[in-house]
C-alpha cells in the first residue's frame, strides 16, 4: 500500500544541537530509496507502507546508535488509494 508520511522525530535528552540526528535519519530515508523532503517541521515521506515503516525503525536505531536514548515521534499518515497523489 502506498503512504505518504509526515514525520517528525526528536531527541530528547540531548541538548539544542540537533542537526547530527536530523542529518543521521535524513541518510537513512535517503539510502532506503525513498522519496523525502525536508521541510521546517520534519520529512514528508512517500513509499509503500513496510519499507516506509521500517525505516522509521531505522532512524530512532540510528539515533540510539548515536547517544540518543529516547525520540519523540509523530507522524501523520495518508493512504491515497483513490488517485495519485504524490509529494510533488
């Protein structure tokens, strides 16, 4: 099933300098071959449901892997089943 997925992760516990995390998840969505814009408030995400999902998995590992040892997620998630409707 093909999503589109407005995602927002936050590290907690870590300070104000975020940028390492953001740029850490930003490489995994990217190597996971989806299609991604950062924007502001988080990444809008567009691929099919597990891969999609598994590289949410794959971004809070990545943090932890970094010193992170808690996220903070939301994500906000569409199912366009009626027509295309891509992030462009």
């Amino acid at each position: 099933m093909k999503v589109i997925v407005d995602l927002c992760v936050v590290p907690i516990g870590v300070g104000v300098h975020l940028a390492p995390y953001i740029a850490a998840c930003e490489k995994v969505l990217t190597e996971a071959g989806l299609k991604i814009q950062l924007h502001p408030n988080g990444t809008a995400i567009e691929g099919e449901w597990c891969p999609v999902f598994a590289a949410i998995e794959a971004c809070h590992r990545t943090d932890y892997g970094v010193g992170c040892r808690h996220d903070y997620t939301t994500a906000t998630i569409t199912t366009p089943t009626d027509r295309g409707q891509p992030l462009d």
